[in-house]
C-alpha cells in the first residue's frame, strides 16, 4: 500500500506544431482515487497524461502533486508510472531486466551498472540485491514470476500487459497513468483485465489516471470520467452523473455509443402536443413549449406501439431494418415527418411484429430526455440540461 | 521548453555534429570546388589560373574524343539498360514460381554482386580470349569463325556491355524479387476470381502493376549504374581499340589523373553529376513517397 | 505431357541457360587457375586440372605478385572505412529520427543532396588536397573519403524511424539519459541495420578501384583490385595467367564465402528501399 497522493492541474496549456494542443485544463484528482480520461483519438487526452508525465513540455499551467509542483522535473524525477499503449517494453531485455529497469537506471550509479564494476563494489550489490527482490516480489504480486527469463517477443499480449504494468508498479510512484493500456488486448481478455486492474490498483491505493476512448470501459471501472473534446474538458462527473446528465451533445453521443436519437424539438411539439390534461409537457425540467434545438434519447429509453393500439401520443415512424443482439435488439426507424433516423431497443422475439415498411408510434421516457441546443449551436456554451464544466 | 528537451537537443547536436561536419568537409565543399573548377582553365602543378567562362563545357560538344566518349557512354546504356531491367523481372517471376529450386537460381544469380568486377572481368576476357577462351572454344566447336571480342573496334563496346548486363542482372533480379515479396497474396485470388486465372492475365492486371513503384527504382539504379560504367573500360580496354570504348568516367580519370587538366574534368564532372542528380532525385522522391515517415 | 508440365520444363530451361551463363566467367577463372599453362593454350573448353600446375599457380600469386599484401591492405581499408561510417552515421541517423536539434532540417537536407553527389565529383578537390598535404600512396588517403557516407545516415535514420516513440518515452521515466538511450537501448537495437549496412560497404570498398587508381601507385599500398589490374597489365602476366586466375580466386573469394554465408543480411540490406 503506498501512500496515495492527490493530484492539481491547473490552467494546463501546451501548444505545439504536430501533437494535439490542449487549450487551459482545470481538475484535481483526489488521492487514491480512480479517473479515467475519456474522448475521442485526437482529442488530447494522451498529450495531457504525456504532459503530467513530462515527456512533452507544457507552455503555461501547472501540475502540483500533494501540493508541490512538479513541473521542472525530468519525467524520471515525478514519482509517476505510465504504461503504454504499446506497452514499449525494452525488446533486447528479458522480462526480469525490464523490470529492473527503472531501479537500475535511478539507484545505481554508471559504474554500480556495468558488469565488472558492479559486481566489485560492495554497495552496488547490495543494491542488486535489493533490486533483485523487489523484482521478484512484484512478479509475484502480478502472476509473472514464471516469465521472468524471456523476452517481451515470446510473450502474450496479456502477459506483456503486465510486465509493463510490473514495470510501472516497481518504482512505488505517487502517481499511475494509464495510455489505453487494454487497448491491444482482444474482447475477452479486456473484460478481465479491466476488472484485475480496478481490483489491483484499490489493493495498491495509487491515485490513478486512466485514458481510454471506450466509453463502456470507462463507465465500469473508474471513480469519477473527465472528457475531453479537441483539447478542452467539457464535463467531470461520475459515471453515474454522465449517464444522467450529459453536459452537451457531443458528451451525451460519446457516452450513448453506438446510438443517440436527436430529434429537433418542433417535431416533438408537433407530435406530443404542448400540454396534457396533468399539465405542461416538461423535457429536462423545462416546458416542452419553451425548448428550442433538439431533443435526444436513448434506444433503451425508447419503445414501440403499434397504430392500431390505443396510446398515448408519440413520433409516428416507419420501420427499417432491425439487428439481432442476442435478448435484445435494436429496431432502426425513421420519422414519418422529416425522416430522421432513430433507434428503438426492443425484445428480440419482438422482431417479427416490425417487418421492415411497417409504420408505428415511438414513445420515448420523457425523464430519461435531454435537451440540447440545435446541432450548429456552439457546443462551447453550457447544455441546457445537466453543467458544463470547463 | 523543459530540462529533458534542452538535454535532447544538446545529445542530437553532439551526435550529428561529427556526420555533417565531415559531409561538408568531404563531400559538399569539394562539389562546390569543382564547379569552380569548371570555370577556370587550371592545370594540376601549374603556378596559376585564368577564368575562362563556359570554355570548358563547350569543349564537350565540341572536343572529338570527348563527344565519341559521351556518344559511347549512351549506346552502352541504351545497350545494357532496357535488356537487364527486362530479363531482371522475368527472372524474378520465373524464380517466384519455383518455391524452393527458385532459391538455389536465386544464391546462383546473385554471385556477381559480390565478386570482385576486377577480377571477374579479367576471367571475362580470358574466357572471351580469341585462341584459348572457352567461349570461342565452344564457339568453334559448334562450328562459328572465332570472334576478336575485345580488340575488334565493331564488338567491343558491345562485349563490355555484355559484362555489364551479366554484372547487374543479380542485382535488379533480387530487388525485384523483393518486390515481388511485397505484393499481397490476396490479390492474386482476386483477380483469379475476376477470370485473371493465366499467367499473363495475372501479370498485366496484378504483378505489373504492383511493381511499378519497384520497377522505377531499379530503373533509376540501373540507369545511373551504367553511366558510371568504370572498371571494365580501365581494366579490359582503356577505351580503345581506338576510343571504341571510351565512357564518361574514364574520360573524366584521363582528363582529371593523366592529363591533369583540372578544367576540363571539372567540366565533364559536372556534367556526369547533372545526370546522376536528375536520375537521383526521381529515386529519392521515391523513397520518400515509400519508406520514410 | 500436360501444358502445365511442358511451361515447367520451358521455365527449367531458362533458369538454367541464365545460370550457365552467369556462372560462366567463375568457372573459366577457377579451371585456369588450376591448370598449367600448355593445358591452357590447347584451346579445350575446359582445361584438365592439375595439382602441379594449381601449386604453381597459386605460390605465384602468392609471393611474386604480393597478393597477400593486397588482401591486407583491402582488409585493414575496408574495415576502417566500414568502422568509422558506423560509428559516425548511426549516431547522426538515430539524432536525424528522434532527436529536435538545431539544424535538423538543413543536415537532412545535406544527407540527401549528398545522396546525389557520386564520389567521381569530389574525387577532383580531394585528390588536390591529399597530394598538397603529401597523402598520396598511404592509408588515409585511401580511408578518408568514405568515412561519412550519406545512404549510411540515410539508412540508419530509416530503421530508426520506424523504432517505437513509446519505448523511448519508457526509457526516458525510468530514468535513462539521452546517451543511456543511445548505448543501452538504440546500440543493441540497430545491430540488424548496421549488419546490413556493414556488408554494403565491405562490398562496395573492397571492389572499388577508381579511387585506389587515383591515389595509390605504389605496390605496397594496393589493394586487391588495382593490385589485380597491375599484375594483369604487367607484361608478367601473359606467361601466367594461370596465377592471375588464382590471383582473381584469392580476391574474390572471401566476399563470395561470406555472401553465401550471411546471404539473408546481405539481401534485407540491398533490397532496402523496396521493401516499403
């Protein structure tokens, strides 16, 4: 258990001629906790963990850690970790050498290094020894002991994985930065790694960032999900508080993969009516009557009527086509009156009630409802549901 | 900028220093010399000089034995060219379809890349010699006059270019075959399935085409090879029988360490330099477009 | 007799006739250097071998030409040259390919003109200099010019292009220094590309003979090539040819073993620039 540390970025600016900028970033990480950094590729996530790292240069801003900013340091000076998407093990070093790697290069002098010196100075070896177990002892934590003795080349994905994760581990860093490191591995092996990884780092108590662009990955295993668009954060919150409240729509998309209906508010007025015998018809908290731009919803929040049933009223949509998934599946339509494309999740034994042409009523939950401000609007303005943090 | 930048801008100046000061020093500076050179009508031991204009390069067009060098120079490329470029890619194709006997052809085409053209063009001439070779011996066996290769002014240059198809075939049949290494398998069954099952349909819809980036760069290779076609000309002829085989390269090592007419040979070396360059920055540009970053 | 059997024997053929031919020159040196002269001149296709005349042959070589003294010279020029082109080009690669330093582009920018530029141009101000300063017929003069060689910087900035950021970003949080960078992980790393490099340049050196010609005319500075050319333009060597081919086998030789031998190195390095 090392002691965790808590995190501050402030005013973070780097500006460059070939890498993702990042345009003035504000958060704190507390100690211990896990955060995971969400967005799209180009979006600047991997230059900010880069940046806390040292390994690009910032351009104004600073980076504290427990207070003490650590921005004139070398990247090897921060107490942080990082594993790489790569993983970017030494390929020419057997498992046990990368492991080392970090200690030997920060521990031992050049001569406590080379082969003839080190073994002569009786405080080199002390010092490999030392090395030696701890190598050895983190190994064992990571279920690699056996792989000790071979190179990066004849391993598994899943099994470099680890040595990486050894090797980031070894140094005891206050900080744990994580670049996709589940990326690389395939489907069945990600869901499992996820989980050791969350298990591992609440074990260990490293305050931890993690970058990804799945937003599903992110959702399972993080504290709290900063994301980023085009180098600026547009919300920080909790899986929970994204899911409920997307700050705008890019957020609300990214988070709803691979579907989100949007839908221009006037057609919903059109279908639903202002009003009901209960009242004004209220979407995100305010009259259905006031809302300008559009209106999004998810499959899952959405079912389907048949015309001929009495209902309440709903979008009239023709259907498309539906995909199979399993339990469920999802049923694609359009709307009769501007043929905009939704989607509909449905029970899959439901499927042969919609054959493709057939035309229904969507209904959709109107609590589970955001509302945005039209496509073109500027996303840089705050959301009209939920807050915007930027 | 922080610490580990200004430390890897300090490391890169110190590890390229040494390679651009001696590239300046060796190559570059003496390139600019020369063109100097060109202009002047200095002579190697002599006290002084004149400038003396374009003189020098008007002497290529107009000196006999300087235009009956460059003359030679284009008949023994347009001679060895076209033929080792050709026969290089059927080679290849033709290796290719062999699997594993290919490979045994292949260490075979190979071996004059390797061996010394010195030596390998003296064992020419002794195989070509007119009373003992074994080519004129096989030739009289099967009933031929014997031929004077080398010292008959009307096959010699042609039997240089004999020894230069025979000394670049390997090479240009390897990068093909590197080449054709390349191209995706896949590909093939495509165009199998697009009715191309023949050799030749599956040659001009996938292999040709495929190739033609590789089929530049051999080109360019081979071109600037046989203009600087050297060893054969100062071993086996020294240009003659009666300047038949003079080229370019030993026209300029004549001019420039025999005669020491520093003038002229800057002259002619610009000239060969115009033509490597242009053929060059064809090759580089290609290389860029495929392998750099 | 199928179609597909008879375009199988019409391939056969031609691989064969091209081999023939290609092997042609090899065989003619090795069976006159290991046949007396009178077998020689009786003008068979293939002259008999003897043990004798093979001796003969190869003392001659051997002692009257000072074929040795040659192998020496190409070994000690060819090595040094080989040497020093590492050691300077694969660092100046590996700065060109990882590191922004000042000048990067116009270095570049040298490299690639200097591509362009074939020896026989500077040949003129170099053979200048090194007569002025007294150089000629010794070692430098020999070793000096190719000590940089531009398609090695080329080269090397190729192969270390394509060497992952990340592990050079991992390198540089476990504490490497930039030159710990270069000696412990760039070093043992290029060791294919400088395999390759190497075996180029042993191939190029050892069989170059304009730049010998023009700066050695001494017989105990040749080396094998213009050594070769000396003793065959000799009136000497019309009574020994037999010895010349040996000469030519002793000369070429070393390079066709060690091709043979490192056949995969030598073709991943000259097949470079195709393999995109």
């Amino acid at each position: 258990m090392v002691q965790a540390k808590d995190l501050e970025i402030e005013g973070l600016v780097c500006r460059y001629a070939t890498t993702m900028a990042l345009h003035g970033l504000d958060f704190r990480v507390a100690a211990g906790e896990f955060v995971s950094i969400l967005g799209p590729s180009g979006c600047g996530k991997s230059t900010l963990l880069r940046a806390i790292a040292g390994l690009v240069p910032t351009t104004e801003g600073s980076i504290r850690v427990e207070g003490k900013s650590i921005d004139g340091l070398r990247p090897s000076e921060r107490a942080v970790a990082f594993v790489f998407q790569s993983y970017a093990l030494y390929p020419h070093m057997t498992c046990r050498a990368n492991l080392a790697a970090p200690l030997v290069m920060t521990e031992l002098s050049a001569f406590g290094r080379s082969a003839v010196f080190g073994r002569l100075s009786p405080r080199a070896r002390r010092v490999q020894a030392s090395i030696g177990e701890r190598v050895a002892a983190t190994a064992k934590q990571l279920e690699i002991d056996g792989l000790l003795d071979r190179r990066p080349a004849a391993l598994s994905g899943g099994q470099r994985q680890r040595v990486a994760l050894g090797r980031a581990l070894i140094r005891e860093p206050d900080l744990f930065l994580l670049d996709e490191p589940l990326a690389n591995l395939d489907a069945a092996l990600r869901n499992r790694t996820r989980s050791d990884l969350r298990a591992l780092q609440r074990r260990i108590g490293a305050t931890t960032l993690f970058v990804t662009h799945d937003q599903a990955e992110a959702m399972a295993i993080s504290d709290r999900i900063i994301v980023m668009f085009d180098g600026r954060i547009r919300q920080i919150g909790t899986p929970d508080e994204l899911y409920r409240a997307p700050a705008d729509l890019d957020v609300a998309r990214f988070l709803s993969q691979p579907h989100l209906n949007v839908v221009p508010a006037e057609i919903v007025r059109r279908a639903l009516g202002e009003r009901t015998r209960a009242g004004d018809i209220r979407i995100g908290g305010r009259p259905l009557s006031a809302i300008e731009g559009v209106v999004a919803f998810r499959p899952e929040h959405a079912t389907m009527a048949r015309l001929d049933e009495p209902a309440l009223p709903g979008l009239r949509v023709r259907v498309d086509h539906a995909e199979h998934g399993g339990s469920e599946a999802n049923l694609f339509v359009r709307l009769v009156a501007d043929d905009t494309p939704c989607v509909v999740r449905i029970a899959s034994r439901a499927i042969a009630d919609w054959p493709s042409g057939r035309e229904g009523v969507l209904h959709f939950e109107l609590d589970a409802t955001h509302v945005f401000p039209g496509e073109h609007a500027d996303m840089g303005e705050p959301g009209l549901s939920g807050r915007a943090v930027a | 900028m922080n610490a580990t930048e200004r430390q890897r801008r300090r490391v890169g100046t110190a590890l390229a220093l040494p390679a651009g000061t001696l590239l300046a020093v060796l190559l570059l500076l003496p390139s600019i010399g020369v063109l100097s050179f060109s202009l002047t009508d200095y002579q190697f031991g002599m006290p002084g000089f004149d400038w003396v204009g374009l003189a020098n390069y008007a002497k290529l067009f107009t000196d006999p034995d300087i235009r009956r060098s460059l003359f030679n120079t284009l008949l023994y490329v347009v001679m060895v060219a076209p033929l080792s470029i050709f026969a290089a890619l059927a080679l290849a194709i033709l290796i290719e379809g062999e699997g594993r006997l290919g490979s045994v052809f292949q260490t075979i085409y190979f071996l004059p890349i390797t061996a010394t053209l010195v030596a390998m063009a003296t064992a020419w001439e002794v195989a070509l010699h007119p009373t003992f070779g074994m080519v004129n011996a096989a030739l009289s066996a099967f009933g031929f006059a014997k031929v004077r290769f080398l010292s008959d002014p009307d096959t010699a240059l042609a039997t240089l270019a004999v020894i230069g198809v025979w000394k670049i075939l390997g090479y240009n049949t390897l990068l093909f075959l590197a080449g054709l290494a390349t191209i995706d398998r896949d590909l093939y069954e495509a165009a199998a399935i697009d009715g191309a099952d023949g050799g030749w349909g599956r040659f001009t819809l996938v292999t040709w085409p495929q190739l033609a980036p590789v089929t530049l760069f051999v080109t360019v290779i081979t071109l600037i090879r046989c203009f600087s076609e050297f060893e054969t000309v100062a071993v086996l002829t020294n240009g003659g029988p009666s300047g038949a085989t003079d080229m370019i390269l030993f026209t300029l090592y004549q001019q420039a360490f025999r005669y020491f007419d520093i003038g002229v040979a800057s002259a002619l070396a610009v000239a060969f330099l115009l033509f490597v360059a242009l053929l060059s920055i064809v090759q580089v540009s290609l290389f860029e477009r495929g392998g750099a970053a | 007799m199928t179609r597909r059997d008879l375009s199988r024997l019409a391939t056969r053929t031609v691989l064969v006739l091209v081999a023939i031919i290609t092997l042609m020159p090899f065989v003619e040196m090795l069976a006159v250097s290991f046949a007396s002269k009178s077998e020689v001149y009786t003008g068979a296709v293939l002259p008999m071998p003897s043990l004798a005349a093979t001796i003969a042959n190869y003392g001659y070589a051997i002692r009257e030409v000072p074929l040795l003294r040659y192998l020496a010279n190409g070994a000690f020029v060819c090595g040094m040259i080989v040497l020093l082109q590492v050691l300077i080009a694969a660092p100046a690669g590996y700065a060109l390919a990882k590191l922004p330093f000042r000048g990067r582009p116009i270095l570049f920018g040298a490299v690639i003109v200097a591509l362009m530029i074939p020896l026989q141009v500077p040949a003129i101000p170099l053979y200048l200099a090194i007569a002025y300063a007294g150089l000629l017929n010794s070692y430098t003069a020999l070793i000096l010019p190719f000590v940089v060689s531009a398609f090695g910087i080329f080269l090397f900035r190729q192969f270390f292009v394509s060497y992952p950021d990340e592990v050079l970003e991992a390198a540089r949080l476990d504490g490497f220094s930039e030159l710990a960078i270069v000696w412990r992980l760039m070093l043992p790393a290029a060791r294919p590309a400088v395999m390759a490099f190497a075996m180029i340049s042993i191939i190029v050196h050892w069989n170059d003979l304009y730049w010998p010609l023009v700066v050695v005319t001494k017989t105990s500075m040749m080396t094998p090539p213009i050594g070769l050319m000396e003793f065959r333009s000799s009136g000497d060597s019309t009574g020994h040819i037999g010895a010349l081919m040996a000469g030519g086998v002793i000369a070429t030789a070393p390079l066709v073993a060690c091709f043979l031998i490192l056949q995969r190195h030598l073709v991943r390095g000259l097949s470079f620039g195709v393999r995109t």
